[in-house]
C-alpha cells in the first residue's frame, strides 16, 4: 500500500503520517545514481507475438536482434496447438509443487524425453533455468566445500554459487584472448590449492550468454578428472543450436567427464523452463534437495506440452539449427570484414563491444530509429567498460536483413 493511503481515508491518522519519513527515501537517491551511470533500465511492452525476426514496440515495427528464440519456435503454430491441448485436458493451473500434486504425466514425459535428448539417464524439470542453476549448485555443494566458477558466468549460477555457502573461487575469462590456455592455468592453481575442501565444483556457461564465447570444455574436463571435482555445464543458448543433435557444444567436443548438464526451454525451444540432465542418483538427489524445486509451484502442464512439441521439431528439423550457424558466420565474417568487430565471438551470440553504457545506449537507439532492435547490455550484466550492443541471430533472418544490418552499424558502432 502506498504510504499515507490509510491517512487519506482517516484524517486522525494524516498529520501522523505527513510527520512519518518515508522509509523508501533512500529510492530517490538510488535511483538518482543509476540515472547519472546511464545504466537506469526502462522496461518496453512487446504489441508483437516473439518471433526471432521481427517484433513491435511501441508501435513500432522493427527487425529483431534482440531475441533468444533462436530456432523460431517461440510462435510456432504446432507448439502453440500443444499447448492448447494440454489446457483442454488438463486444464491451465498445476496447483502445487511438484513433489505435492503439481507434477502431471506430461512433465513426467517432458522428463524422460529431455533424458533421452541429452543422452543422460534422467532429467529434472524446474520452472526456469534459472531456478535450474540455483537448484543444482545449492544442492552439491555447500559450507566446507569450494565452486569455481567462469567470470563471465550467468548471474543464475553466480547465484547458486553465493546462496549454496561454499567458499566461491572466480576464475578468469580473457574473452578477447585467442585462447583460453592462460585463464585454465589459473583454475588449476585454485584447484591444487583447493585439498582442505569436501568437494569441488567447476561451473560454468558452454555459450556465454553475453560474449558468444564457448567454455573450454575439453580443458575443464581434464582438469575436473585431475583434481576430483565435479564439473557443471550450463548450455542455456546451446541447447536445440549447435551439435548434431542439438544437445549443446557438449555434443562437438568433451561430453564424457560433465556431471552434469543444465539446458532451459525458454530460448532455442521457444517456451518456458529450465532442466539439468545427469545420472539417476544425481537426479534423485536434486529432486529431494533443490529447494527452488521442492518450494515452487510447478509450470502449468501446457508448458511441458509445448516443450514436448518442440523437441520433436528440433529432432525433425535439424535445418534450422544449420540456418542458424549459417547467417551466424555470414554476419560476423561481414562485421570483421568491416572492421565492426574483432574475429573472437563464435556462436550466434554477437557482441559488439562499445565500452561505455552511454555509447551502447546511444547506438541501439540509433538502430532503433532505423528499423532494428538490437537491446544495449550494461553492467552488471556485462563488466565495467564492456558494454555492448547484442545481436542475436535466429533461424528466421533473411540475408537482406543481414546485409542491411551489417550497413546501419558500420555507420553506428564503428
Ligand atoms: C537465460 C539463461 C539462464 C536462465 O534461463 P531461464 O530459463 O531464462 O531462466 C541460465 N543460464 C544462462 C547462461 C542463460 O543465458
């Protein structure tokens, strides 16, 4: 309730709480602070179903780079049939938490499917993937025991690392870097020096979600073997994109010596969820601790509907997956070409890095004007001085629309 409402209806009450300082007077000054740093966010409403391609704003018809629906599933009109389905039948509310009456026989087969998928023995559903990485990082580690994790990582397992009292080591990322030999040099400091812990666990993204980066798999995996420790692989932007199936960067390089693998719905798969993959002890574990698990309710049964459809058109239809790395290496070969960005990103995850928020700002409003969304990211989504515009290509771009956009930043962001 807004302060004072009650004075308004209760005038005994008024003089009382016009004496009464506001206790959220500190906003002001915070707010006034974000302000000056450029880095206040405004929040748009989409008018637009979400497609990879094209969406509306504010009336305003634009080019979409700024969607995480890589595949074009997010409007697909099979997943959205699934969906309606899965109402008619069992209506829209889950009602409970899973371990309660939330669960129903479809998240069960989402589950079993997401298993198959991954090439694991079983699989988890949480609600998000964020939830996901919060549920499996709180539930294997925990006071006495140490997390290592990427500094480039998704502030979900950033979170899980803080909230799950192990003591947390943050390894470096040089994204710029050719390689990533200096950054896994340091990680394996930490690790020799790590013998007074329980147990040790390595997280990190496989795509970073901000750089477009991968994760030096095969590296981490040697060194997970070598020191004891487990190894956690969050794909959120890889799953249903890249590997010949569609099961991650996992796929092409080291999948044996991962843990355990976290994935999420709500991107390539156009819908909502998250889910980690791994053995059956694991998975029986993470069902008894995950506390974001066990104290939320479940996703309504409609979403492991369209989960399900969509898993089905990314094993049917690989092309989009080979669309989307197409137009991915068509686009940043044309942006090194002209000197818009250095050759390091490597995934459909572009980055173009401007430096400060007011300059990232500055170019995606220009953008805008033009016809194209690409969203500005600051801190702290991004380290101080790395803002940038990121592009995200999708299945669903044209060339044209590349071509155009490849012209609007040489003059914008060059
Ligand atoms: C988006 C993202 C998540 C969170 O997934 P949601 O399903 O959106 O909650 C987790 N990890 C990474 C790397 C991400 O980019």
């Amino acid at each position: 309730m807004k302060v004072g409402e009650a004075a308004r209806h209760n005038p005994d009450l008024r003089s009382y709480h016009e004496a009464m300082p506001d206790p959220l007077d500190w906003l002001n000054d915070a707010l006034a602070d974000l302000d000056e740093r450029t880095l206040r966010r405004t929040r748009a409403a989409r008018q637009s179903p979400q497609r990879g391609d094209h969406l509306v704003i504010d009336g305003q018809s634009l080019i979409n780079f700024g969607s995480n629906d890589y595949l074009g599933l997010a409007s697909d009109p099979r997943i959205i049939a699934a969906a309606h389905g899965a109402i008619d039948e069992l209506g829209w509310g889950a009602g409970a938490s899973p371990l309660v009456t939330g669960r129903s026989q479809l998240h069960a087969a989402l589950e079993r499917e997401l298993a198959g998928f991954e090439a694991a023995e079983a699989a988890l559903l949480f609600p998000t993937g964020y939830a996901a990485n919060v549920g499996a990082v709180t539930s294997l580690v925990g006071k006495g025991d140490a997390v290592y994790s990427d500094a480039l990582n998704h502030a979900s397992l950033i979170d899980g690392c803080r909230l799950s009292g192990a003591t947390v080591h943050v390894y470096p990322n040089d994204h710029a870097a050719g390689s990533r030999q200096n950054d896994l040099e340091r990680l394996e400091v930490l690790l020799r020096e790590g013998g007074r812990f329980r147990r040790k666990l390595i997280v990190t993204d496989s795509i970073f979600s901000m750089h477009g980066t991968y994760a030096p798999l095969c590296g981490l995996t040697h060194l997970a073997g070598k020191y004891g420790a487990m190894l956690m692989v969050d794909e959120a932007h890889a799953t249903g994109v890249v590997g010949e199936t569609g099961r991650g960067i996992c796929e092409s390089s080291c999948d044996d010596g991962i843990t355990l693998r976290v994935g999420t719905l709500s991107k390539a798969l156009g819908g909502m969820g998250g889910f980690v993959a791994g053995s059956q002890k694991l998975i029986d574990w993470l069902a008894n601790r995950a506390r974001p698990y066990i104290f939320s309710t479940s996703a309504p049964a409609a979403v492991a509907a369209a989960g399900l459809a969509a898993l089905k058109i990314i094993r049917d239809e690989p092309e989009r997956r080979v669309s989307v790395e197409a137009k991915a290496i068509e686009l940043r070969r044309q942006l090194v070409v002209k000197g818009v960005i250095r050759p390091t990103s490597s995934s459909h995850i572009i980055p173009v890095i401007l430096g400060q928020p007011a300059r990232a700002l500055a170019a995606a409003a220009e953008l805008r004007r033009r016809g194209f969304f690409v969203p500005a990211i600051r801190p702290p989504s991004v380290p101080e001085g790395e803002s940038l515009l990121r592009i995200s290509v999708t299945a669903l771009h044209t060339n044209q629309q590349i071509d155009d956009l490849v012209a609007a930043l040489c003059d914008v962001a060059r």
